[in-house]
C-alpha cells in the first residue's frame, strides 16, 4: 500500500495519490478500496466523471434537471453523491479541516435508499470506477489551461485549505505534476470510448453547441425533452444563473470576495498565461498524449 497511496501537497492542502492519480485531501485509500470492491452499482445508476474543474457541476445540474423535470431547490450535494468523499459514517471525527463538508455528506446506509436513477459525480479514473454495463457514465474533460486557472481559484480560495503562492508556484506544481495526472485520466476514458454505455464530451463542445449536446445527453439518458424542459434547462444552466444560485455554487467553501463557479468561460488562458507557459503545456499535452491522439480525441483550441 505504501507504494501505491501517498500524500502531495498544494500549498497546505494535501490531496491523495493513490494508484498515481489525484484525489481530494479527504480521501482516504481504505474508502477508494471499499468503493471499489463493495460499491453496488444499479443498472439504473448515473455517474458523472471528469477531472478537477473540467465542468463537473454544470453537467451534474444539467442531469438533474432532465431528471426532475423542474427547478431545483436542495444543494447539488443533496442530490447527487460524490463517490471519492467517505460517507459519514466513515469521515474522520475532527472535521473542523473541512469546514461545512460533514454536513452534505450521506450515510452510507442512504446510499443503499436513494430511489433511482441515483446520480453520482466522481473524478475517478476508469480503471477505478466501480463499473456495470447497463449503468451510464458520462466523462467531461477540458482545455488543461483552462484547467489550472480555475484549479487556482480553487485552491488559492477554498477555506482551511488555502494556496498562499503566486500563480507561477501552482503553475509550477501543475506542470511537475502532469496536470495532478490529467492526461493520463483521461486516456482511461478514451480507452474505452466505443462501450455504448460511455458518452464523452468536452467543456468546449458544451459552450460552444448547447443545444446539440444537451439533447444528446438527454437521448443517451433516455430522457424525453420536451419543449418547455428544453427551455427551461437553458435558462438554468446559464453561468450567471448557476453563480448566483445559493444551490449550485458552493461558497459555504470558499472565502469572502472568491467563488466556487469562477469563470464559465471558455479560452480565458489566453488573457492570463504567457506564451512560455502556453507553450510548455503544449510540449507537455503532446508528449503525454501522442500527437495522434491529440489529433483524433482534443476537441479544443491549443
């Protein structure tokens, strides 16, 4: 296990590596363990997978929508669970670290009574998500320099786990880090892009073609959008309305004057990085990847 599960730091945060990928500091190996060989996956079953800020909150909303057919009015974490957090059952009893965490944490034994389709957002691997043919999985991914602005937002505004450096330290980190194991997330979902079960898309292709993909989501989730549903799903998930929605950004997390929704936008790199760390990210995303790979699978701008 020693090999396989260890602590990295980013600033005082600590996020958990184990089996080389990247997990949230409250994480734990015993509960990505216990998920793996004991979680039981319905047929029913939605999972929302991604890597950190590649739009996971947007698409859960998306599908909590189609599913209810209505406005919603509970946090996002009363409706969907995220699989890497232990349930509290299992959560350490000094939770003081994580401040309102415990209190949008299920039991497990709620788990087992949630109706379905249960919806379950995660940033796990596929090598590591418990897995049933008949469930569906969605996997979003994102321009990585994209990615590490929002991540820095996040770690640099997130309370009692605070980023106290610059954002050329957190770039630093992120690219001596492989992007915290980006790349290689994602190639375990692009492995497996022909299973009928799986669909992929990107952050991009969300923004930039909505109404393509949102009934896309909805034929692959087998959901009927209707006209009205249609409607109301756009004005929902709209950024502006998503941030100023108590229910969808989380800023019992985050400080005064940071939000846990940043920008929504897409390129925004380009008025933030410099061409040096543009290029290196490049260097290191075509290295990772492959140039084929790249080529056949990168749906955004570079």
């Amino acid at each position: 296990m020693a090999q396989e599960c260890n602590e990295k730091s980013v600033g005082r945060s600590k996020l958990l590596v184990y089996k080389g990928y990247y997990f949230p500091p409250i994480s734990t190996a015993s509960w990505i363990e216990e998920v793996q060989t004991t979680f039981k996956v319905r047929n029913t079953d939605i999972f929302i997978t991604s890597m950190f800020k590649c739009g996971t909150h947007w698409l859960a909303h998306i599908i909590e929508l189609l599913k209810s057919n209505k406005k919603l009015s509970a946090q996002i974490h009363d409706r969907t669970t995220f699989l890497e957090i232990p349930m509290l059952d299992e959560l350490p009893e000094d939770m003081s670290q994580y401040g309102a965490l415990s209190s949008i944490v299920p039991m497990k034994s709620e788990i087992a009574k949630m109706p379905a389709p249960r919806v379950f957002t995660t940033h796990f691997p596929f090598e590591l998500l418990p897995f049933n043919p008949s469930a569906k999985y969605l996997y979003i991914y994102r321009n990585p320099k994209d990615v590490v602005l929002s991540a820095y937002n996040h770690f640099a505004g997130v309370k009692h786990r605070t980023f106290e450096g610059s954002f050329n330290d957190f770039f630093n980190y992120y690219l001596h880090t492989d992007f915290l194991g980006y790349f290689r997330h994602m190639k375990s979902y692009f492995e497996h892009k022909h299973l009928p079960n799986l669909y992929i898309l990107s952050y991009e292709e969300l923004h930039r073609d909505f109404n393509t993909k949102l009934e896309e989501i909805a034929s692959f989730l087998n959901y009927d959008l209707t006209a009205d549903l249609y409607q109301m799903i756009v004005k929902e998930t709209n950024f502006e309305t998503m941030q100023n929605n108590q229910f969808i950004n989380n800023q019992f997390f985050m400080q005064e004057g940071r939000t846990f929704l940043n920008k929504g936008k897409v390129g925004y790199w380009k008025d933030s990085l410099t061409d040096e760390q543009s290029r290196k990210m490049e260097e290191l995303l075509n290295e990772k990847l492959g140039e084929d790979f790249v080529r056949e699978n990168i749906l955004f701008e570079i």
